[in-house]
C-alpha cells in the first residue's frame, strides 16, 4: 500500500474518532467505517463503539433513518457475521415498501436515482434483481453521457452483477468510453468535461473505479492518470480538497488502493 493510502487511512480513522467524539451523525461515521474496510483495513481496526453506536440507531422496523445510510450500515455489518440478524433486518427494510417502481431513492419518499440505485446494487449485489438492473439501464439511457459519477455508479452495478444490458447491446462499452473522452489533461475527472467546478477528488476516485471494473486494458492509461492525479492532489494530512471532507477522502482512498491493485497486476 503506498504512502498516499497510508496518508488517508490514518486521517480517516483519527476523523472517525473525532465525529463519534463530537456525536457527529452515525451515517458518516459508518460510510468512512465501511470505506476503510473496502480499502483495505482489517475489521478489527474499527472501533468497536462506532459499530455498537451503529446497531443502537438501528430503528425496531429494521431501517435506519433513510435507504443511504441504511445501504452503508448494512455494507459495514457485512464485515461483522456476529451482527448477521440485525443486517438481515436491515436488507428486509431497504428492499420492502419501496414504492412500485423498481430501483431506489435517497429515502422511501424521494424519487428514485441513478447514484442511489447504482451504489446498493455495486455494494450489495446480493439485493440486485434483474427489475432493478433494467430500471438502472432504461434511466441511465434517458440521461446518457450526462453526468460523470452517474454514469460511474451505473457501470459499476452492471460489472458488479455481470449484467448485460438488454436495451443497448453496446451500453456499458459506450458509456465506458464516454467517461474516458471526460478526463482532463491533468487526470482529474469533474461532473463532466469543462464543468464550471472544476474537476474533484470524488468524480476521479468514482470514475476510476468504474473504468477498474471494466478489466479492459483499453482503460490503464486512463486509470493510470487519473491515479497520478489522487496523489498530487491529495494534501500532505491525507485528505483531499472536498465540501465533505471525510467523504472525499474515502473515495480517494478506496480508488487508490483498487487503483494500486489493478495497475500492480497490470504490469
């Protein structure tokens, strides 16, 4: 692991201390928990308070407090099997009185989404069905080569379940390729290409990850680049430039190591 991850996972573990200190919301504390993980960090380094704080917000229906929070509560219990009823429980609630359409929303009210949709099934292909997969294609198709990190989340739930698109024969190769024709000069990947914002840790650590689950050499140059970039952007206290800070810096983390792994064996 090089010393840019090394960086970020020390900074993100002594944040996740800080936010529980400060009684700062569960839901961060266990996406930055979850990421860890994902990245690299053994269970046993997470607090045991964090997921003792985790299993305490968990509400009698099985829920937390909305389908986002729950998908990372539930995507951090997995690494814990002594809590495998209370993620059980949790599954049950995400999946059931989800409205009649089928993919998810940020809660069971709100419409449903690409980013939303994408994220659970890429974390918890155990959830996806094929009405799902077929409502993230049929809704990336409406909103084609529109947003960086949509396009991301839609590649990464298709790889992450081996789906092959039904509508579109060619969609995931083109969408693919959209997001490559997207990167800036300096790797750094924004909503999209010459987007007034700029180009930011999580649209690069997203877009990268999607391009990874390719497994298609076609995409090391990009990968490549857009790894360069996490490095010489990451400040020297291990985070990254991000409204979010924790946030930012787990993404970046979890797209450096996977980045880390797929170009070490790409050699």
């Amino acid at each position: 692991m090089s010393v840019y991850a090394n960086r970020a996972i020390l900074s993100l573990l002594n944040m996740t201390k800080e936010m529980f200190r400060k009684n700062i919301e569960i839901r961060r504390i266990t996406k930055t928990s979850a990421m860890l993980i994902m990245s690299g960090l053994s269970p046993q380094d997470i607090p045991e308070y964090v997921i003792k704080r985790c299993i305490e917000s968990q509400k009698i229906d099985g829920g937390f407090i909305g389908n986002t929070d729950t998908i990372w509560n539930i995507k951090l219990l997995g690494f814990f099997p002594e809590y495998h009823e209370q993620r059980e429980k949790a599954i049950n609630w995400l999946i059931c009185g989800n409205g009649d359409e089928a993919g998810f929303g940020r809660s069971k009210r709100d419409m449903h989404r690409i980013p939303v949709t994408g994220l659970a099934l890429y974390l918890l292909p155990e959830i996806a069905t094929e009405e799902n997969l077929e409502w993230l294609e049929r809704t990336w198709l409406s909103e084609l080569n529109s947003l960086t990190y949509k396009a991301a989340y839609s590649i990464m739930a298709f790889n992450s379940n081996d789906y092959h698109t039904r509508i579109e024969k060619n969609l995931i190769h083109e969408t693919a390729e959209w997001i490559k024709s997207q990167q800036k000069d300096n790797g750094g990947f924004g909503p999209w290409l010459n987007h007034p914002v700029g180009e930011n840790v999580y649209c690069t650590a997203v877009s990268i990850l999607a391009l990874i689950t390719m497994n298609d050499d076609t995409y090391k140059d990009t990968i490549y680049k857009g790894y360069k970039y996490l490095c010489n952007t990451q400040l020297r206290s291990g985070i990254w430039p991000f409204h979010e800070i924790e946030d930012g810096a787990s993404w970046g983390l979890l797209a450096l190591t996977k980045a880390e792994l797929y170009l070490e064996g790409q050699e």
